[in-house]
C-alpha cells in the first residue's frame, strides 16, 4: 500500500479521536465550565451538526480545488477547530470550536476516500478505502482511552492542544506524502450535485442512516448498560469502549478485502448480521463473559458496513464521486444522532436498559430492506457505474457487483 495511505490514515486518526473523546471528558468539562453533564452533552452534537453541515458545503465550495491541497485545507481547519476548543475561556466558545473541528470531517473523508482509491489498482481499491479508516478505528482503541485520561489527569483542554498536534502532523504528512492527483475532466459543482440525485446514491445514503443507527442506538448507551445490566464497574467502562474499538478495526479490515471482491453481498451480509449480534447482544450482556466477546462483534459487524456503503455511493455517482463521497459522512452521523435518540426514547418509555439493542436490530433490518431494494433496482440496469478519472492513467472503480 503507498504510503500516502499512512497520511490520510494518520489524518483520520485525529479526526476520530476528537470525535468520540468528548463522551469521557464530558464531567470534567462541565466541572471547569460551571455547567452540568447534560448541558455539556451538547458539544457533542455540535461536532455533529459540523460533520452534516460541512460536508456538502465544504466539498461543494472546494470543488475545483486539487484534491492534495484541499486535504491539507481541510485538516488545517480541523486544527484550528481543536485549537480553539483547547483555548475556548467558555462554553459559548468552545461549543462554536467543536462546530468549527466537525466541519470538515465529511469533506475530508470524501475527499480522502477519493484520493484512496486512485491510488492503488482497480481490484484493491476497497482495501485502500478501509485502510484510510483504520485510523479511525484505532482512534477508538488507542487515542480517545488515552486522551480521556489525559484530559482526566492534566485537564480537558491538554486532550485538545495534543489533538491540535496530532493535526499538524497531519498536514505535514499530507503535504509530504500525497501525491497529486488529477482533477475529473466532469468535475464542478453542477456534476458533483447531478451526481448526488442518482438515485442508487441516494437509496446508498438512506442505507446509511439506518442500517449504522442500529449501531448507535447501542454504542451511545453502551457504558450504562454495562455497570447496570452487565455489572461491571464504571473503571472498567474504559476497556469496554477499547474492546468495541478493537471490533471496529477488525470489522475495517475484513471489510476492505471482502468489498472488492463483491460490493452489495457485503453489504447485505454485514446489515444482516448486524441485526442478529444485536439481538444476541439483548441476552449476553446479562453474562460478563459473553457481553465482551458480544462487544467485540458488534463492534466488527457495525464498522463492516462503512466501506462497503462508501464504496458504493462512490461507484453510482460516476463523473463526480466528491460530494456523494462527503454526503455519506453527514449520512453516518445523522444515524449517529438518530440512534442515539431512538436508543434513548426506547430508555426513556421504561423498556429497560437493554431495549436500544432491539430497537437498533429493528433500525439495521430497515437499512437491510433500503440496500435490498436499491439492489433490485439495480439488477435491471445495464448501465455500468463507474468513477470515471480525468486520465487514462488513473485507476477506475469497477461496476458495483
């Protein structure tokens, strides 16, 4: 693998990091800030509401900007965002500094996503897109455990100041590692936005919303059912989030391999069993054991349906694979905030701590049947999708399988 993947991966590293480190930092915030968990809980959906907003309108303004120095670009801004969340003197502030690091979250991973798969040959393509988000696996396991602790030891804001490092040696590796990469010879906004009406990409981006909000409803909720239900300590809360990251790296790396050889049967077959573990997972998080081995699954399972999704939007967009690409991302954390919501509302009637797992089976089964019929609808077309390239030398994305 070239080792411009290390960059973009290295990129999403910090990019995950940020994301998910704010649930564990969320008392200690509240705590300096004079405010309560829950209103503290909003800077993490402000991050959020940054992803879904700056992921079409980041990508659409930087249409015709080089996609090298539109990553460099995109990970200056997210450092900046960490910076003046590090350096934020209230709440007010520090809630506009997480909206500011979510904006080019979807854009980079469009864009990144892109740029991955030109860089390698048309039948591993997928495995370039999944190594990308392997860093944002391993944030899961490494970065927001250590950052957590971190901020819990030295304070909140030495999370986000390593953080705003993390970014600088991002765009240093971009700027040295990233070779450039030629423009579409359809490339604009007014291709990029044709492209995001085809509507395999969007039945693509439907799926998207759905099916990972099952993954949500329970990942939310994830560190209550465990000290309620399963009975573990809330130390160990730490160790169980790592665990689930651990499946998330494993989900992305059988995921990258299994989507080039067979696009669409991937997808269906991780929905489906994404739907089954969470089922399960209503009845082993009672046993100790069983609960964590459960996690890792989940975990796995869940993440295994990122790049099969992202792949297949890129393929049906065709001409201008950009903004379809960075759409996907404000699709993922709007299931981000669906499930969580769902999950809580399930919590909230008194279904009990475990029912998220059932609403969120519900949730992946609803994804399973959008990726089912958009397939079907599909069957009948002769119409190859294809990422045409601006060059002859650069690598296509083969027909959707």
């Amino acid at each position: 693998m070239p080792l411009a993947l290390l960059a973009l991966a290295i990129s999403a590293f910090g990019i995950g990091t940020t994301e998910f480190v704010m649930m564990g930092l969320l008392p200690n915030v509240a705590d300096d800030l004079g405010t309560s968990v829950p209103t503290a809980g909003y800077l993490v959906s402000a991050y959020a509401i940054g992803v879904v907003i700056g992921a079409p309108l980041l990508t659409a303004l930087g249409a015709r900007i080089p996609r090298k120095r539109m990553l460099v670009l995109l990970m200056g801004l997210f450092t900046v965002g960490n910076l003046a969340s590090a350096l934020a003197p209230s709440f007010g502030l520090l809630l506009a500094g997480r909206v500011l690091a979510g904006l080019p979250h979807g854009a980079f991973f469009g864009v990144g996503a892109v740029v991955a798969s030109r860089l390698v040959s048309e039948e591993r393509q997928a495995r370039a897109v999944a190594t990308m988000f392997l860093g944002l696996t391993i944030a899961n396991i490494v970065g927001v455990p250590v950052g957590t602790a971190l901020g819990q030891g030295l304070g909140w804001r030495a999370t986000f100041l390593v953080v705003t490092g993390i970014g600088v040696l991002a765009m240093a590796s971009l700027a040295r590692l990233v070779p450039q990469v030629p423009q579409d010879q359809h490339g604009g906004l007014a291709h990029e936005l044709r492209a995001l009406g085809n509507r395999q990409v969007l039945l693509g981006l439907l799926t998207a919303v759905f099916g990972f909000a099952g993954v949500f409803a329970v990942y939310s909720y994830l560190a209550s059912m465990v000290t309620e239900v399963t009975g573990f300590a809330e130390s160990s809360v730490t160790i169980v989030l790592a665990l689930f990251g651990i499946g998330m790296t494993l989900g992305a790396l059988v995921a990258g391999p299994l989507t080039d050889r067979a696009l669409r049967p991937t997808l269906y077959g991780s929905l489906t069993a994404l739907a089954v573990m969470l089922v399960v997972f209503n009845f082993t998080v009672h046993i100790k054991w069983a609960a964590l081995v459960s996690v890792v699954l989940l975990g796995a399972v869940g993440f295994m349906t990122t790049t099969p999704l992202q792949m297949l939007v890129m393929n049906k967009a065709k001409h201008a694979p950009t903004l379809a690409s960075a759409s996907n991302h404000s699709a993922f954390n709007l299931a981000n905030a669906g499930g969580a919501w769902v999950g809580g509302v399930a919590i909230s009637a008194g279904w009990g701590w475990t029912s998220p797992t059932l609403v969120g089976a519900v949730l992946a089964v609803v994804g399973l049947a959008i990726a089912a019929t958009a397939g079907l609808l599909d069957r009948g077309s002769s119409e190859k999708s294809r990422i045409v390239a601006g060059s002859d030398s650069v690598p296509t994305l083969s027909e959707v399988r």
